[in-house]
C-alpha cells in the first residue's frame, strides 16, 4: 500500500507459500530493503527482493516444526543488529530464542519450555529466567545491543544480552495481561500493546511504566486486537489490528510531547 492506504502492489504469485503470515519486515540497515515475512502456521520465514519478484530465501523447514538449525516451531517476530545478525521469537508452540547471521546462518539458541508444569490447566507456569510460554514478541536495543522477550503466557519481559545471558526482567501484572508484541525505535523507550486492556504501553528499558493509551472499540482511533505496528520517516504509526480487521494510521499531533509517541526505526541503511 501507499501511505494513504491505496494498493500499489500484490504478490499474488506467492500464494502457495504461505499459510498464515503472521508479521512482515524490512531490515533498516539492509539498503536493498529486502522483504521480510514470517509465516507461523508455515514454520518458515521467507525473504524476499523489495518488489517481490524473486525469493531469496527460505529459513526453516516449511510444514515440519522443530527446534534446532534447520526448524521452526511457530515463529512469530523477529529484529536485527546493526550487523544484520537477528534473533527469531519462536513462537506460538516453539519455546525459544534463535539467533542468525546476516545470512541466515544459524547460530545458536536459548530457552525452556515454561509451560504448565504437570500439563494441567490449574497448575502454576514455571517462570525461572530462560523458560518461556509463548514467545510473541522480541525488540532489539542497539546501544546495549540487548534482546528483550515477550513471555506472553508468563506475562512477563525477559531480557537476555546478545548471547542469550539472562539478565533481568519484569512482571506485566498478573494474568489476564495478554502482550501482542515489543518495539524499540531510535528512542529509548520499549513499546508494547496489551489485548486484555487494548492499550498501547510504553516501558523505560528497565521495566518502569511510562505512559498508556488507547480505548477497545472499532470505531477509528479505538484499537483491538493490535498485532502488528510500523512508524514511517514522517513518525507516522500503522497498526495492524486482528480482532478489528483493519489497519490504521496515526499522525503525530502538532505540538505534541515527543516522549509519548513511537519513536522512528534507525534507517541506517536508507532513506
């Protein structure tokens, strides 16, 4: 789409490939600007040249999940270093944190499944640091260069230096607290959107609540269901919204306090 929500492009010729996109990338520091889709109910994540006339790249073994080098297992988000390394939330099902260079080689993984521990729905979740439940969300802090995790299930943010080190992490309430997914722009700030309240919240890199905003409802402005977000050049935000159906677009106010809105992505690469 163009800014204005006008179709510019389709890609109808890929169809076969995909089952359930379930978030969709391009690098700021890759000037081809190559397209990014990660394909949950595929296990798979496709990259492809900008006006998707070639697929460069499959990552994972389309419709046979696993969890090593070669495997996905839902895989749900993912963002990059500078050096074009990225880290894969995987995922839904999976339980894990899968790093890769600039290549889409493998190169290592962390996490332990910290689901129901005797498998029954009224036993406690195990929430020591590196065990996750439903890995749906993960942003990048290029200063740090730190991997935070959304630990959906466990309603909690586990951060992890580049290696996968546990190092600290916050509780996001208790349950029904349900987080959709984690950004960090150019600020240094951690954004994210809770489904149980339908708000959009904003977190200091340690944890300390910032600002909240946004009402259920799907009249335009209200939000449901946030699942996907971009900012543009212009700071422009896009949410893609599940449950509303929609996709709507955000223009900064005039005037308005930068600390409250999203900050940009990096555009290293290009402009």
């Amino acid at each position: 789409y163009d800014g204005a929500g006008n179709i510019v492009e389709t890609w109808k010729q890929w169809d076969k490939l995909f089952r359930r996109p379930h978030s969709v990338y391009i690098s700021p520091y890759d000037p081809e600007k190559n397209i990014w889709i990660v394909d949950d109910n595929m296990d798979t994540i496709y990259r492809f040249t900008h006006d998707g006339s070639k697929l460069l790249q499959t990552i994972g073994t389309p419709e046979i999940p696993g969890d090593d080098a070669n495997h996905f297992n839902r895989p749900t988000y993912l963002d990059w270093l500078p050096d074009g390394t990225f880290f894969v939330s995987d995922g839904y099902t999976g339980t894990r944190v899968a790093k890769y260079d600039k290549n889409g080689k493998y190169l290592m993984q962390w996490g332990i499944k910290g689901g129901p521990r005797g498998g029954g729905d009224n036993e406690p979740l195990e929430t020591r640091p590196g065990y996750f439940s439903n890995v749906h969300g993960i942003a990048i802090d290029q200063k740090t260069r730190h991997v935070f995790v959304n630990d959906r299930n466990n309603h909690r943010i586990q951060v992890f230096d580049e290696n996968g080190k546990y190092l600290y992490e916050w509780k996001i309430d208790s349950p029904p607290s349900s987080l959709h997914l984690l950004y960090i722009g150019s600020g240094n700030t951690i954004w994210t959107f809770d489904r149980t309240t339908n708000k959009m919240i904003e977190y200091d890199l340690q944890g300390h609540l910032l600002y909240t905003w946004g009402s259920m409802g799907s009249y335009p402005g209200y939000l449901w269901g946030v699942h996907g977000l971009s900012v543009d050049q212009e700071g422009n935000l896009y949410l893609a919204e599940v449950d509303a159906g929609r996709v709507q677009k955000f223009k900064p106010r005039a005037g308005a306090n930068p600390d409250f809105l999203l900050a940009k992505p990096v555009y290293s690469a290009w402009k």
